[in-house]
C-alpha cells in the first residue's frame, strides 16, 4: 500500500484567508480576458483560488496555501499531482518525440498505449480510437454506433453528463441549460430516461427504456455506471445487466461511459464489467493521461470494424494519440497496477465511506452519503446551492472539493487514488464542522 513518505501528502496548511490578494488579483486579470462561463455572479470579490503548484495529493495556491485536494482535477488526477513516474515517461518522451502524424505514421507510443487499452476490454481482439478529451471519446462511440447499426437513436439518461461536443452534448441529461441555447443544433434523435436511485425506479426505468427501444431506431444506449456530474448516484444491483440485455435485443449497443468510474476509479478497472456487464464499447477518459489530455474508446472487434468502408470515413484529430501523452497515460497504468490502486480505492473508499456517513448521519441537512470507490457524493437534498456553499467553508478550511447535482446539492469528492490514510480521513470532522457552519 502506497505510503505517506512516499507520497508525500501533508494537511491544509491555509496562511492567508482564500482567496489571498495574489489570487484576488490573477482572478481580475483573468476576467479580462476569458469569456464569462456559468451563472451571472452577484456583484463582488471573487471567491475562488488560483492554483500555483501541486505534489500528490495537495495544492497550493499563488498565495502559498496549501490544500488536500479532494477534487483531483475533477477526478482527473488518480494517481495526484506530478507522479514521479509519470513526469520521468514526459521527461524522457519529450526528448524524443513530440508530435507524429497521426493514423498515417503513428508513433510508437500510441501503438503501446492501444495494446495496454485494449487488454483491459474482457473480450479477445478488441480495438480501439485514441481521442483527446471524454467528449472527444463519446463523440466517438456515438459514431460507432451509428454506423454499426445503422440507427441514428440514442437512449439517453436523466442527469447524465457525457461532455459538451454537440454529439455529447445532445445525450446530457444533467442541466437544460446547458443545451438549451443550442437546441437547434443538436441531434434530435436523442430520447431519456430517468437514471434510477432504487429497486422502484429501476423498474420504472426499465418501462421507459423499454418503450424508447420498441421504436426500433436507437443504435445506442449511452449510460454512466455510476451518475459522475450527476452526483454520484450508483444503480441498483442488477440494473446495467437488464439494461444491456435490452440494448442488446432491440439491436443498439450498449455504451458505457466510464470517463468517471473507469481505471480504479470506482474501485475496479471497469465498472460495468465488475457488474457482470460486457459493454459494446467503453469510453475512457479524464485520468487516463496522468494529467495530461487523452481519451479512448474501446470495444468488441466486430463493432469497431464497422469503421471499414469503401469510402473514407474517420474519427481522428491532429494531436490524437500525440506520443507525449500517450508515453503519460502507460506510466499512469503501469503506476496504477503496480500499486494496485483499483483494489485500494474499493477498500479505502468503503472505510471512507462508511466512516463519513456515521460522522454525518446526526445531520439534518444531509438526505445521504453515497459512495462507489474513491468516488464519493454527500447529498444535501432539496437546497439549490447547498454543496457550493459547503465547497467553500472548505476551501477556507484547506480542502479543494467539487459540487455536483442538477441543483448543485451534492458535495463531490474525488481524491487522488494513492492519497495518503491520515490525511484522507482528516477531512471527515473538517466537513462536518463546515456543514454545522453552512447550514
């Protein structure tokens, strides 16, 4: 088990109120020049942090604040900030080659990465496409889906989010806002049904699914394991098995999102397979570069074939598979079978979970303390903005979170997946006295 001198993970270590006045000032100059994203914010002092450094499983800000990021770059970063091996494999690679020309000379590296990738699928013969974000890699699947079946419908989910390209973006359930200023742009083809939370509306469901598929002209049925930006909802028992043997009777594939949950991150390589649940194709993305940019898709041989035509048809990108991120993304591998982190966040993240949940149960605030690995969402129920008002007490305390949620009501922690014991389960009475402050 990774060890605390190994690692090198430390406590918060806060020496200026966040934000400090170097972040205040960057964050003035950055609205200069960055296009406005997200809701109009009242009038005022910015309340967010500038990031300057980072090692393991901290941060430190431009105003020489230390932080446990609990975040994890969006839980992006499994193996935390600047791995040693990872930054070795770059240091090495970026003395050999940068750029290649992608699909026609391929570097060496990419043709490695898509032979580690492809050993993770349960089946013989799998292949796979390198892309360069999630959305890049849904994007990808959607289109192999299409010409797979010949159908243009996708079976979306309620409160899911699969990344804002617009093939994506026209399968994300999480916000209508999000797509509503794009509506007329977006796929049509696309129809939901709402993700369940328990035996009852697993079964209503599955009527709904059902009913979408009978019409025949869904190639794809596209779902997260666990709800990630949805806030971290897992399935019931048994759930994703029925929803791909439907997929699987009406002719659609069944696409597994596992740009959250795969890689360890939900305590097993893939999620959907420790459920018993071959996927068709299985998207990878956010830690699977060590923290740099890269994604994948991978899947069944006979699925990906169906990219053979007559007449060129293709899913690539100029830095697609670029060696330097793709030499990132088997050191991130190497590091995360060596240490066996997978089994190690479906372990900690059990004690984890189940130790925050008894720190929090006298709370009434708290609706529920949901878990699946190193993945972890505390419900704070109907109160739009209640976790954004809790992520910053935290922040002020030393610890970087996230939200998630339709109405931003779920606290979302994500840490690195070799952090440091003591200093994970350090954030449990910090989190309860900062919702005894927050409520």
């Amino acid at each position: 088990m990774p060890s605390r001198e190994t690692h090198g993970d430390l406590p918060p270590s806060i020496r200026v109120t966040p934000p400090g006045p170097s972040s205040r000032t960057w964050l003035i100059r950055h609205a200069h020049v960055a296009a406005p994203m997200g809701p109009m914010l009242p009038p005022g002092p910015p309340s967010s942090i500038v990031y300057a450094s980072g090692r393991g499983s901290n941060v430190t800000d431009v105003d020489g604040n230390r932080y446990v990021d609990l975040a994890g770059g969006f839980g992006a970063l499994l193996i935390g900030h600047l791995h040693r091996n990872v930054q070795r494999v770059i240091a090495l690679q970026g003395e050999r080659l940068l750029q290649a020309l992608g699909d026609l000379y391929p570097a060496d590296a990419k043709i490695a990465l898509l032979e580690r990738l492809t050993r993770l699928f349960p089946e013989a013969n799998a292949l796979g496409i390198l892309a360069q974000s999630g959305s890049d890699a849904v994007s990808a699947a959607l289109k192999t889906a299409v010409l797979a079946t010949g159908k243009p419908g996708v079976l979306a989910f309620g409160a899911a989010y699969h990344g804002l390209g617009y093939g994506p973006l026209a399968a994300c359930g999480l916000r209508e806002s999000y797509r509503a200023p794009f509506a007329a742009q977006l796929s049509q083809h696309v129809s939901f049904a709402p993700y369940p939370t328990n035996a009852q509306s697993a079964a209503e469901s599955l009527d709904g699914c059902r009913r979408i598929l009978s019409g025949g002209d869904v190639g794809a049925v596209l779902i997260e394991p666990v709800l990630g930006r949805g806030g971290v909802v897992p399935p019931p028992a048994g759930y994703l098995a029925e929803l791909a043997r439907l997929a699987r009777e009406a002719g659609a594939l069944f696409v597994a999102d596992e740009i959250w949950t795969g890689l360890g991150r939900a305590g097993s390589w893939l999620s959907t397979v420790a459920e018993g649940v071959i996927p068709d194709l299985v998207c990878l993305g956010k830690g699977l570069g060590g923290g740099l940019p890269i994604s994948a898709v991978i899947g069944r041989n006979q699925v990906m074939q169906s990219w053979r035509r007559e007449a060129e048809v293709v899913h690539t990108a100029t830095f697609a598979g670029a060696p330097l991120a793709a030499s990132a993304a088997i050191a991130t591998l190497e590091v995360l079978g060596k240490e066996k982190l997978p089994q190690r966040a479906a372990t900690l993240g059990d004690r984890y979970g189940a130790e925050l949940r008894t720190a929090l149960s006298g709370y009434a605030a708290v609706r529920e303390v949901r878990s699946r690995g190193l993945m972890v969402g505390v419900d704070l129920g109907e109160r739009p903005g209640a976790a954004s008002r809790l992520m910053k007490g935290l922040l002020q305390a030393g610890y970087v979170t996230s939200t998630g949620g339709g109405k931003r009501e779920v606290l979302v922690l994500t840490p690195p997946l070799n952090i440091d014991e003591a200093v994970l389960f350090g954030s449990i009475p910090v989190i309860a006295e900062q919702l005894s402050k927050s409520s």
